[in-house]
C-alpha cells in the first residue's frame, strides 16, 4: 500500500522569513517518506539536491504515527530550509499547537532524526561529532524485558550473556508493569533480586525497572531489599505520572531512583529537574521528539548535576541514536541500555539493517566514525512496509 501527497507550498508556513533570516537561500526539504509496519516506522527526508537522510519515529503503533507524520509534520516540513532543525520543530510546535502530546512528538522524531544524519552525511562526519563528541566505545547494561520468566530461568539466562558478551551490568525486571502493588506472580520479586546477585557475583552491576508498578510505600519497602543486595538503579517505581510519590521514594533510599522514559513535555521535565523527582534521568529521544528536544533535557540536567541514561529499550534506530547523544553530552551516566532480547521474543528488531550496527565485546559496544547514523535500511524490510510520501507539487 503506498499513499503520495503532494502539496503545494505556497504560504504554508514561514519559510521565506526564514531563509531571510539566515543571510540567504538554503537547501530545502523536498519530499519526505515513511516506510512502517506497526512496529517501526522509518522516514527518508530528501533535499531539493537529490541528498537525504535517514531517520525513526518512535516504536510501537508506528503505523499510526506515520500517518501523524505525513498530517501535522511533513507539511509543514515541506519547501523550509534542510540546515536549522530547532527553528523547523519549533515552527511546528507552534503551528500544531492545538495537538501537542506523545504522538506529535513521536512523529518529530522521525523528522528530527532524519536531518541530523543528512547533516551529518553533508559535513562527512558521524552525528556524535556535530554534537560535539567522538566515536568510541560505550559500556552497556544488559537489559532484560522478561517477566513471564522464573527467577532461576532469568539468572541462569544473564549468567550466560555475561560469559558469552563480557557484561558486567544488568537490568531486570520486578513488580507487574502498572500492577498496583500486585507482583507478576506472588514473591517473584523478593526471589529474583537474590536469586540474580548470587548467579552474578558481586562484582556485577545490578539495575531493575518496576515500570510503574508500586505505590510509594511498597517501592520504599522493596528498595531496601534492593540495596540489601547491592542494586543501584531502581527504575520507575511508581507510576510515572506521579511525580509527587516518586519523590518519597527517591528521598528515602539511597541506591539511584530513576525515570522519565515515557515524558516528552519540556515543562513537565522542568518540573521533575527542579524537584529533583529522580536521581537519574532518562529521556528516550524517540518519544521526546528527536535529537534536539532531548539535548534540552539533558542539558537541564546537567545543570542540576543529574546524571543522562536514556531509555532506547529495543534494538531499532533508537539505540543507535542514543549511542551517539552518549558520546557527547556532559552528563552522560554509567551506561547505554541495550536490549538482550532475541528473535523468540521481539522478532520484529532483526533484519532491519543492510549490516548490523550493534556488536557487543567486552561488555561495550562503537560508536563509529561513519558520516551520519552510519546505517542503513535494509531494502528486503523496506519492500515489505507499507509506504507513504508527501512531496512537492
């Protein structure tokens, strides 16, 4: 199925304003194209000189965001300058005011993405180096999805990644994803923290993510076992749109209290930073909107000293992205999440590049010196997605 827009651009936002303002005409965006299922969705942005790049919207219903993106993105997008992404996203913001939210910003992301590797295409340089980093090497926590899993299957199943990868930390998980107090099964919780710990020594990193599945009470209450245990990273306790009980379990405990990975408002942020919600934050670029909008967020904590570990939970473009943001931002934390999931559990992450961007040794994983993202698609995944464009008239 293939849907083409074409749109005419006279008056359709303010684009002559623009190349006015930055001293003279500029490349501009010519056509941009979506190729998703409803896992992934993938955008191509091309400039009026035949260059383009590749970008992502945020997982998940990513069918329903490629149409978000061809609707309130890509017209606006269409005929302004290939060069100023925060002068384009911001046009957009305020043009779309009347539907802000996650989907909106969902869909920026794949705009945002997409200019960030043209632009790095163009000056022959990877992302990282723009942003003002280097290519190297990143340390990973091993990050383990599973719930429907015993606590012995889990610990043998990280052991093992640990010999075969070199990990030397690892994300688990506890409570029951939005589960009100009630755990995935009774006492999985109090089983696995152990039962990992002692599967994995001492010397092992141990992190958890209870998605949002305890109340403040029974958070603070379970990450005193966790810090009986040596874990130092207790990831979203409690619902993430409580900040308020968030607070009392950061402010009771001692191990590192994080979150933040389902937020895209800045002033939302804002508010989080400023009470100091978590010790840890953890935007996720796609979600937030893209590269730029995350930089705002990191940088804003790094104004307040709190370390960046951002959410990129599946092996797409995401991680990738963050890869880059990692090796250039201050306030970069201890790790790159990187999901261990195979082809049984999450088959819709494997096949999507020509030649695959994530090899872990040692535990770590490059950033490389390839111009842009340094990836691309791979055509059999692009001739099975479903196909959109909008184009100039």
């Amino acid at each position: 199925l293939a849907l083409s827009v074409v749109v005419h651009m006279t008056a359709l936002h303010e684009s002559e304003w623009w190349l006015e303002s930055k001293g003279g005409p500029m490349l501009k965006i010519t056509k941009l194209e979506t190729f998703a299922d409803d896992f992934t969705c993938f955008t191509r942005v091309s400039c009026e000189d035949g260059s383009f790049g590749w970008g992502q919207c945020a997982n998940y219903n990513a069918d329903i965001t490629a149409q978000i993106f061809h609707r309130q993105i890509a017209p606006w997008a269409l005929g302004a300058p290939c060069n100023d992404i925060a002068a384009l996203l911001d046009l957009i913001e305020r043009r779309e005011h009347k539907y802000p939210g996650s989907y909106r910003a969902r869909a920026m992301a794949g705009l945002d993405t997409a200019i960030w590797d043209w632009r790095g295409k163009q000056a022959g340089k990877p992302v990282t180096e723009l942003l003002g980093g280097s290519a190297g090497t990143l340390r990973a926590y091993a990050s383990s999805m599973k719930r429907d899993i015993t606590p012995e299957e889990e610990a043998r199943r990280l052991a093992g990644l640990r010999d075969k990868h070199g990990y030397d930390a690892f994300k688990f998980r506890v409570a029951r994803e939005c589960g009100r107090d009630i755990d995935e099964w009774p006492g999985r919780t109090e089983a696995i923290v152990p039962a990992v710990r002692r599967a994995l020594g001492e010397d092992v990193a141990l992190l958890v993510d209870a998605n949002s599945g305890f109340s403040a009470a029974r958070a603070i209450e379970v990450g005193h076992m966790l810090q009986d245990n040596g874990v130092s990273h207790f990831e979203e306790p409690c619902p993430y749109w409580l900040m308020e009980e968030t607070k009392k379990v950061t402010d009771a405990l001692t191990l590192d209290v994080t979150g933040g990975e389902q937020d895209w408002d800045i002033h939302h942020w804002k508010r989080m930073i400023a009470m100091r919600a978590v010790d840890v934050i953890q935007p996720d670029i796609l979600y937030m909107g893209g590269i730029n909008r995350t930089l705002e967020v990191a940088a804003m904590g790094a104004a307040a000293g709190l370390p960046c570990t951002p959410h990129c939970a599946n092996l797409s473009m995401v991680t990738l992205f963050t890869m880059h943001l990692l090796r250039a931002i201050p306030n970069a934390g201890k790790y790159l999440e990187f999901s261990i999931e195979e082809a049984d559990y999450y088959p819709w992450q494997y096949g999507i590049f020509v030649e695959d961007p994530y090899r872990v040794q040692d535990g770590k994983l490059t950033v490389t010196d390839a111009p842009g993202w340094g990836v691309e698609v791979a055509p059999e995944w692009l001739a099975k997605s479903t196909y959109h464009v909008t184009q100039a008239a």
